[in-house]
C-alpha cells in the first residue's frame, strides 16, 4: 500500500489520496470483493495430492505423531478416561476453546461413534479464495447398524463470529456439500450439543 501512495504523491497532484484514505479504500474494495466473490466461486478437483500436516503425497503415507500444537494451546488439566476410539493417545488431550471444543474431547460418546478427535491444524487444507487454507476442527466416524460408515466433520466456532469466520464456514460448507455421495457430512457447532444432535440424527436416520 505504501508503494501505490508514493507513485500518487509523484504525480503531484496536491489532492493526492492520504495514507489513511488509502487504506480505507484498500478495506471497502476487499470487504466488497469477498462479499461478492463468495457467491460465485466452486470446488473443483485437480489431478494432485498435496502435502498436509498428516499426509506426504511423496511416499503416499499418513504420519504417525503431530505436534501437539497443531492441536490446541491448552492441556486437559483433570483426570479423564482414556479411549480408545480417540484419534491419539489420551491423556493429555489439547484444545483451544473450552466451548465447544474441550466440551467435544471429553465428553463420553455411545457406540455408534467409532472414531473422534481433533483435526491438525492443516490436515486438509481446504483453499479459501481469499487466499490460505482452512481446516475443520474435529471427525468423527459413525458406525450405523447396517455397517455403513458416515464421516462427519464438524467446525467449532463462539456465537460472535467474525466476517473472516464466516468466510471459512461459507467456504466448509460448500465444499463439504460436494462430498454427499461418499457420506461424508459437515457441521458448524456453536456449542457442543449441536454435534451430539447431529450424531443422533445421523444414527437414527433411516437408509434411503
């Protein structure tokens, strides 16, 4: 930004655009983008395999540890029990917020849910059209008793969410919508008991 004032300034024009202008312009031109963009682009599947935080493409493996901190900033500090359909050796178990993501690590699931646990930090690596990557924050598979498998991901956000939050979710969602054939299902939880619905209703919805 700095570089386009200076070649305003070069014009001299004395009615050149200040620093502070300029980067409201800078902010209105990129709120208007994202505001329109996000309605008009899509998904589509390209002929590679990237690298993530648990795959290396190069010998086609998934990795055996991660770095704790891809998975929170904050330990589970009381005694819980271990289990075993946890994605990692617990305890300790790692999270960010305590709503609803430690509420989600601890809670006591029922049979139906075979694996859980928190995605690394970069372990799919969905591309935003704003530019990066974004992950979902847990999986979870779910074992019915027709022996189908359901996998569902599930993105933890607070109620005061941001407009880059928003994006993230807008962008999940859609990309997870292209993914129904393989039972493959997404949720935004605000708190955890929106995932422990979902579970159910996944469970107990009858197979088409």
């Amino acid at each position: 930004m700095r570089y386009v004032l200076k070649a305003i300034k070069r014009l001299n024009n004395s009615e050149y655009l200040s620093y502070s202008s300029v980067k409201k312009l800078i902010r209105n031109f990129k709120a208007e983008f994202e505001k329109t963009y996000s309605q008009s682009y899509h998904y589509e599947a390209l002929d590679f395999q990237a690298r993530t935080s648990i795959f290396n493409p190069k010998d086609n493996t998934f990795v055996e540890s991660v770095n704790s901190g891809l998975l929170g900033v904050n330990q589970v500090e009381e005694k819980i029990s271990k289990d075993e359909r946890n994605l990692y050796d617990m305890p300790p178990v790692y999270y960010d917020s305590v709503h609803p993501e430690k509420d989600l690590l601890t809670h006591g699931y029922g049979n139906g849910v075979t694996v859980f646990g928190k995605l690394p930090k970069s372990a799919i690596k969905l591309p935003k059209f704003t530019g990066g990557t974004t992950t979902p924050d847990f999986i979870y598979v779910l074992e019915k008793g027709d022996t189908s498998s359901i996998y569902l991901l599930v993105e933890g956000k607070s109620e005061d969410k941001r407009e880059s939050d928003r994006l993230v979710i807008q962008g999940q969602e859609k990309f997870f919508e292209q993914l129904d054939k393989f039972k493959i299902e997404y949720q935004l939880a605000i708190d955890a008991q929106d995932v422990y619905q979902k579970i159910d209703d996944l469970l107990n919805a009858k197979t088409e």
